[in-house]
C-alpha cells in the first residue's frame, strides 16, 4: 500500500483548471520527484495534498480519506509541507521559528531532543539561535523552513522548489540534506525546476505538463528519456 495516493485529481482556482485528473502515488521510505515548467501545476499538487486548494477525486494518505481536510488536519496526520519561497517568521528568532513547528507537542523535553535532531542536519541553525529569523541568508532561511517542519515529526515532507534561488553550492547542500533525511526514513515528495538533482537523488519521478501528467517512471529512466532532456534537462 503507498503512503500517500492521489487518483484523478482536479483543482480549480475560479474557472481555471489547474489539475486534470492526476494520479500520484508515494511509498514509504521514497523520493519521488514531481517535474515541469512554471505553471504546470507542481504547487498545486502540493497544496491540494495538504488542503490549501480544494479538489475533486481522491487523496489518501496511510489508507485514509484525506480529500479536502483541512491544514490542520493533514498536518496533524503527519503531512508537512514547506511551500515555495521559505515562509518564515521573520520577526520571530530561530528558535522560536523551530519551536511554531512543534507548538502542538507538550513536553519541552521532546521539543527540545527535536531541535537537537534538526540541529544535526542544520548546525548553522544552532549557531544562530537568538538571530531573526528574517535577516537569515536565502539558504539559511530555506534550512530553517525545512528545520521547522521537521519539528512537527512529520511521516512525509512535501518540499516545493528547495533550491530556488540559491547559490550552486548551496543547492549542492540542500539536495545531500534531503538525501540523507531520507536515508534515515523520511519519505518526501520534491518538486523542483532543477529537474536533473532532483532525479538524480529520487527513486521515482512524474513529469507534469498544463495540470496533467505526462510521463511516470523510474527516476534514471526518465533522466536518460530524450524527451525529458529535451524539455527539463536542457
Ligand atoms: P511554478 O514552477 O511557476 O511555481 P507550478 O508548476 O508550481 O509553477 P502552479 O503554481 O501549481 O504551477 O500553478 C498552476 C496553474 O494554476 C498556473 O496556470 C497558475 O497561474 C494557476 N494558479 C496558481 N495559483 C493560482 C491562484 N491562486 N489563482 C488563480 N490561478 C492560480
């Protein structure tokens, strides 16, 4: 059974249709990539997983019904999503960032063995934990954003684009962060315009064109598909 599986789903934003009946399936312990160009409709896909847009057709997660359930709800049910563009707060320390990701845990003991966890993937974090979460660098911001939803012990992270606008070396660090949370058991499904690292660390991958899929395989299948290198690899 996969952890997560979406089967014909549509959204609309007013009259727009942004999904035509995609299909998607993530299995624990994966990553599964999900690749196109601006506006196909890889955010989407993410927000209708974790119940920003609404949709018709079916999303499970763990065996249950989760169509149309609220962000809260799909958080509370282990999905964490860390949406395009690093949605931080800014005004609040770092610390206090990670620790709006844990504010449904009660115990201050487990919050802070999480923080430790998080700190052992992102030990700039650590060395930055009374700075402003807004006068981070963009990369800083981006492994805070990650750290944070860390926090909430997620089953699978949703990553929207974690490499944007980042330096090369950067993006070098965020993919070998996202590798290693995986082979430590985290399932992840990561969209990305930098579809040649994303394919390269996934299992899988789903190339999705004008809201609808068009190619599904192995990742190193599609990495050597010419239509692939042709339109994302170029
Ligand atoms: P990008 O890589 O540029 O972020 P994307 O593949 O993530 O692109 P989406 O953000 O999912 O694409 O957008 C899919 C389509 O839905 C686009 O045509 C976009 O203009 C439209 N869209 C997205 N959000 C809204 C919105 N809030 N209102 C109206 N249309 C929207």
């Amino acid at each position: 059974m996969s952890l997560l599986e979406l089967k014909d789903v549509h959204a609309f934003y007013g009259g727009i249709e942004a999904l035509k009946g995609i299909s998607l399936t993530v299995n624990e312990g994966e990553i599964v990539t999900l690749i196109g160009s601006n506006g196909a409709g890889k955010s989407t896909t993410l927000k209708s997983i974790c119940g920003q847009v609404k949709v018709t057709g079916a999303i499970t997660f763990d065996g249950k019904n989760i169509t149309d359930q609220a962000v809260h709800q799909t958080a509370a049910a282990g999905i964490a999503h860390v949406p395009e563009g690093r949605r931080i707060f800014p005004r609040l320390t770092v610390k206090e960032n990670l620790e709006m990701g844990a504010f449904s845990v009660k115990d201050k003991d487990v919050v802070s063995q999480m923080m430790e966890r998080v700190f052992a993937y992102f030990p700039r974090l650590k060395e930055r934990l009374r700075q402003l979460g807004g006068t981070m660098s963009g990369g800083e911001q981006q492994m805070l954003a990650i750290g944070r939803s860390l926090m909430m012990q997620p089953r699978i992270l949703l990553l929207d684009e974690p490499s944007m606008g980042l330096a090369p070396i950067l993006v070098e660090q965020i993919f070998e962060i996202i590798r290693e949370l995986n082979r430590e058991g985290m399932t992840i499904l990561l969209v990305e315009q930098n579809a040649y690292q994303a394919l390269q660390i996934a299992s899988r991958g789903y190339v999705i064109q004008s809201g609808e899929m068009i190619m599904e395989d192995e990742a190193s299948v599609l990495l050597e598909s010419r239509k692939v290198k042709e339109a994302y690899l170029a």
